[in-house]
C-alpha cells in the first residue's frame, strides 16, 4: 500500500512550529481558557447527551449545540469545520469572471 504523500502544514501550524514562544503563550491562553466554568459545562453537556444517546466513546457521529438549545448528530468534518479552516470562501466577496 502506498503512503500517504505528507501535507504542507498550514498556516498558523507553520508560524507556531517555527516560533516556540508565542506557541507557549497560546497554550497557556488555551489551558486558561478550556478550564472555565462555561468551557466544563458546555463540554459536560455534549458528553452527556453522547451517553444519553448510548454513542460515548464509539466515534462516529459529533453531538453539537443548535441555535434553539437543543442538540443534533452531525458529522464530525461538518461540525470542526464550520468556524475554522476553509470557511473563507463563504465570507469573501465573489469575483465573477469577465468574458473575454
């Protein structure tokens, strides 16, 4: 089988593998930040409705928080995906194309 072909990293991967400080600074922010009270209890929410569902710890499927308050399964490129990476093209102005 042939391997896989190794991927460029992006880039903020790229800036905070080449700048070991403000890596350190983001990880202290993130420690911080993943350990508030809201942070435990959003994360305390989404693993019990994993339970109640009987999905917990079988990958698959992510639970995620909807608008009204409720939960949904989605899949997980969907639901990582939707603030993060890629977005870009939805929030940038289109260019149309002049005919030539």
């Amino acid at each position: 089988m042939a391997q896989k072909p190794i991927k460029k990293k992006r880039k903020t991967a790229a800036f905070y593998a080449s700048n070991p400080e403000a890596r350190k600074k983001k990880a202290a922010y993130d420690k911080k930040y993943h350990s508030t009270p809201e942070r435990k209890k959003y994360r305390a929410e989404l693993l019990a409705e994993r339970r109640r569902r009987g999905i917990d710890g079988k990958g698959g499927d992510d639970v995620s928080h909807v608008a009204g308050g409720g939960f949904i399964r989605e899949n997980p490129s969907t639901n990582r995906a939707r603030n993060g990476h890629g977005n870009n093209r939805r929030l940038a102005p289109r260019r149309r194309r002049r005919a030539a």
